[in-house]
C-alpha cells in the first residue's frame, strides 16, 4: 500500500434511519403541544358548561397532557439511547474492519 492510497470502506447504511430521515423528537413534541393548545381554545369556545365547571375540566386535560407529554418526553430519551447505542456498536464494527484491513495491507 502507497502513501497515496487510501483504505475503502463500504456503506452498509446502518448508520441511517430506515425511512431516511432524521428522528427529532423536539418537533413532534413541539407539534402535539401546538395541537393540545389549538384543542383547548376550541374546547372553550365550544363548551356548554359554566365557567368554574370549564375551568375545572380545562385543570383535568392539562394535568393528563403534562403526564402524556411527560411519558413521551421519557419514550424519546429511551429511543434515543437506543440509537446511540446502535452508532455506537455499528463506529466499532466498521474500525476493526478498517483495522484489519490495515493489517492485512501492512502485513503484505
């Protein structure tokens, strides 16, 4: 092997997401609380109820939505771990592929 060569590396694609996009959880987040606040003003605007009954049901939705929003923001971090884990394990395969086939070129 001469200086100016340089080892290949094929592209398996394991470091990318399966529908070829990046996963970002900020914006679904962002999304479902926008859809939650659009909810709630539709909510009011509509409702046949008294103020104090309104305000008491709109108190019960925002609780259960901080708890959803709170169970998803924990799935997120879950699945991103994940991910890196997965980087992680598919940087080593490809270095000691890399490494042996440096070896292999330096052993020749």
């Amino acid at each position: 092997m001469t200086d100016d060569e340089e080892l290949e590396f094929e592209d398996t694609g394991e470091d990318e997401l399966e529908d070829g996009g990046a996963w970002d959880g900020g914006s679904f987040l962002s999304g479902m609380l926008v859809g939650a606040a659009v909810g709630a003003v539709l909510a009011l605007a509509f409702a046949p109820r008294s103020g104090a009954e309104t305000r008491r049901l709109v108190r019960r939705r925002a609780a259960a939505l901080a708890e959803e929003a709170g169970d998803r923001l924990h799935e997120a971090r879950d699945e991103a771990r994940e991910a890196l884990r997965d980087k992680k394990e598919a940087l080593r395969r490809r270095l000691a592929k890399g490494l042996e086939r440096l070896g292999d070129e330096i052993g020749t």
